[in-house]
C-alpha cells in the first residue's frame, strides 16, 4: 500500500514535469516515508485521543520520534510490523503510567530513566544494514543523541523530584526507556 501510493504520488510529479526521471527513486522513498511516518502518528494519537491522553501522546511523540531518528536501534521488517510494534509500545506505556504510583516510585522510575540514558549514549547511534552512517553522521548523531538525551532526562527528573507535571513528563521518561529498549535488541540482534 505504501510502495504503490508513493510511486503514484512519484509518477504525478515526473507527469506534470515538477521532477526528472532521474530523481524519480528519491522522491519515490520519499514520499513512502512520509506516508508511513504519517500513518504512525495517526495510529498513535488515535490510540492518545481513546485513552483520553491526546497532550500526553503528543509529548511521547515529540520526544520518541526526535530521539528515535538519531539513535538508531532494533527495525521491523516491514511497515506492518512496524506499526504494530509501535502501537504496542504505545499501548503498554499508556497500561504502565496509569496503574503505577508515580509518587511511590518516582526515585526508581529515575533510576530506570538513568540506565536508559546511560544504554542509549553507550549504543548509539546504531545503524541499520540499509542506512550505513559515515564516521562523521555517527559523531553528529552521537552529539545530538547526547544533547537532546541530557535536556529530556533533566527535565523529567526535574518534574519527578519537584511534582511539576508528572503526569506528562512520565512519557517522555517512558519514551526515553523504549528507545534504549530498541537499541538494546537491536544490538543483540545484529
């Protein structure tokens, strides 16, 4: 479904002369990113939007999506997987936070952030078989991975220790986890 979109969606720009023929994979891959991307969202704030955390979904999304791309880690096989895998992870951070009692665990819930944090500066960037990263992509990627990583966790420990929205920083602590959870298996697995 994808494949098929993104090339018509490739094939109408070639048509109306907006591309060349030569750029027609570029804009191909492209545009079945950008639809798989989209699809994502949408399957997670529609998840956020059932489960009454439309704002809570928008904050795991901004920091998951942003730390995601730079770190690198364990890959589906295909969109399907995927999205499935995602709206699982998803699904279990929502189950997670609203039966656990972030006041009573909030020092271990740091703790957990802080050996996420520690495993993702560690591991990343890992790159995947069909995206090989040059020396100089993986230190860049290492220096934002380390920067965003830092600024996200000193905000959640900041919030967690003073009560300042906890109930919405806690999933930007849970992304933090997940993504050290995917680096994890994707380094095992490779």
């Amino acid at each position: 479904m994808f494949k098929n979109l993104s090339y018509k969606f490739a094939n109408l720009l070639i048509k109306n002369k907006v591309i060349e023929n030569d750029d027609f994979e570029i804009y191909r891959y492209g545009f079945e990113t950008l639809i798989y991307f989209i699809v994502n969202i949408s399957v997670a704030l529609f998840i956020g939007i059932v489960f009454d955390r439309f704002i809570h979904t928008i904050i795991f999304l901004c920091c998951y999506c942003t730390l995601r791309q730079f770190t690198g880690g364990y890959h589906a096989r295909n969109y399907t997987e995927c999205t499935l895998t995602f709206a699982v992870i998803y699904l279990m951070t929502i189950f997670i936070i609203n039966n656990i009692d972030i006041d009573k665990y909030k020092y271990l819930l740091i703790l957990t952030m802080v050996i996420s944090v520690f495993i993702i500066y560690k591991l990343s960037p890992l790159e995947h078989r069909n995206k090989p990263l040059s020396k100089v992509e993986k230190k860049n990627y290492k220096e934002v991975v380390i920067k965003l990583t830092t600024f996200i966790s000193s905000i959640v420990i900041i919030s967690l220790v003073y009560n300042i929205f906890e109930g919405y920083m806690i999933y930007l602590l849970f992304s933090i986890v997940w993504i050290s959870i995917l680096l994890l298996i994707g380094f095992i697995t490779k």
